[in-house]
C-alpha cells in the first residue's frame, strides 16, 4: 500500500493509491470455516475490522496512530473484549502480537447501537509491523488536525 500526502496551505490530505488487507491470525481449519469474512482492511474509504459479528469502521482522517503490541495473556485475547479501564475494543485470535490503533474521536464497535465508543482498537492480525507501519504513514499527515 502507498500513500502520498498532498499539500495544501490549509490541510493536508492522504491519498490511499492501494488497498491493504490484513487476516486476523487463525487455525487454517478455522480460517476455511470462518471464510473471507474476518479481517481487517485500509482503503480511500476507511479502516475496517470485522470478527464475527463485531464490525469497526472509520474514516482515514480518524485515524490517530498505531503501535505493535503483545504478547497477550489467553483469558485476555480470544474474541471481542472490552476494556473496563479505558474503553478500548480488543478483537483478538492470537496471543502472539497485534496492533493497537488509537483513534482521534472515539467509534462504536463493542454493541450494535453505538452507545459504548472506544478511544482505541486492538486487533491480533497476521502482519501487524505492516499494518502499524500503514497506519501511522495514513495518519501522520493528518496528525495536525484542529
């Protein structure tokens, strides 16, 4: 994926030329089960995830930035779970590693009304350094935001 940054003496604006993928990190046997579904995905549109039945979108201008994080402890990571200390969305198949991604306006994700909003997303796909690096190259342009 690239993006190239145009500027303009009042904003900048990120234009996504590709569209990236990421899977969330699964058993192959659970990955041919599950299907296409799943996964996380940058375009000009946005970012979104989807495990199951919980869906997180938002524009690229939302988009603060990114770290890696982990490993994870299990009782922690396996499916959707909400921080009880900050709000934060974890959607999660790995112990191993993923990426945490903050956003500038907290989304809905948690529950289908939009009533709970999380400041922050984290997600335990199969490439996160990639996504990080993506994330944050989107968001740094628009790192100046009123």
């Amino acid at each position: 994926m690239q993006s190239a940054p145009v500027q303009s003496a009042e904003f900048t604006t990120t234009v996504v030329h590709h569209r990236m993928c990421a899977r969330f990190e699964l058993p192959a046997w659970l990955r041919r089960l599950r299907g296409d579904r799943d996964g996380l995905s940058l375009d000009a549109d946005g970012l979104r995830v989807r495990l199951g039945p919980f869906v997180v979108s938002t524009p690229l201008g939302n988009l603060a930035g990114a770290e890696v994080s982990g490993p994870y402890r299990a009782f922690r990571v396996f499916g959707a779970r909400l921080s009880l200390a900050d709000r934060g969305l974890t959607l999660g198949t790995s112990t191993r590693r993923g990426v945490c991604i903050r956003f500038h306006e907290p989304v809905p994700g948690i529950e289908p009304f939009g009533l709970v909003r999380h400041p922050g997303l984290t997600v335990t796909v199969a490439e996160p350094e990639l996504v990080a690096e993506t994330i944050n190259a989107v968001a740094a342009p628009s790192s100046g935001r009123p």
